[in-house]
C-alpha cells in the first residue's frame, strides 16, 4: 500500500512542477521519461507526460481506465489503452462490453 501512496504521490507532485513549468528543469535531475498514453476506441486518442518509472505509469493508466470505464453502454462497445515510454510499448489495457442476451 506503501508502494501506491508514493507512486500517486509522486505523480500529483510531477503534476503540479509541470503547471508551475519547473517539470523541465527537475527532467535533467531526475532522469524522468516521457510515457505516452494511447486510447483507441475506434478513434485514436493520445497524450503524453513526464513520470518517474513504469510503476507511475502504471497507476496513471489505472486511473485512466476508470476514467473512461464510464463511457462504456450496456449495449456493448471496446477499447484499449496502450502505455508508451519513449516509443517503447509497457502496457496493454483491453476493456470490451458485450450485451449476451
């Protein structure tokens, strides 16, 4: 749980650099990598940010994925989030909904 606390920790604390615009500046010191996040639900749909490690954005697509979760309808529908670290793929998050009867 520890482990959690600290990964989200230091995703708001990346957050907040980069709208104060220190994130550029604290990237030399730290050595963070730019992960991009990649939503296909027939369209395409990405964005990018600074974390410190995989583990960041990890818990960053998890909370993607409840994000979007909510646009799903009960007559079915699918879509995918892809985790990207600098042109690397990480993760593969596949969400489908299927009305069985």
């Amino acid at each position: 749980m520890a482990e959690v606390e600290d990964a989200l920790a230091s995703a708001a604390e990346l957050r907040f650099q980069q709208r104060l615009g220190t994130h550029v500046r604290l990237r030399s010191f730290t050595g963070m990598a730019r992960y991009s996040f990649k939503i296909e639900d027939g369209e395409e749909f990405s964005d990018s940010e600074e974390l410190p490690d995989d583990e960041a954005a990890w818990y960053q697509a998890l909370r993607t994925v409840r994000d979007i979760e909510s646009t799903l309808r009960s007559t079915g529908g699918a879509w995918s989030l892809v985790v990207v670290r600098e042109g690397d793929p990480l993760y593969r998050i596949d969400v489908r909904a299927q009305k069985l009867s």
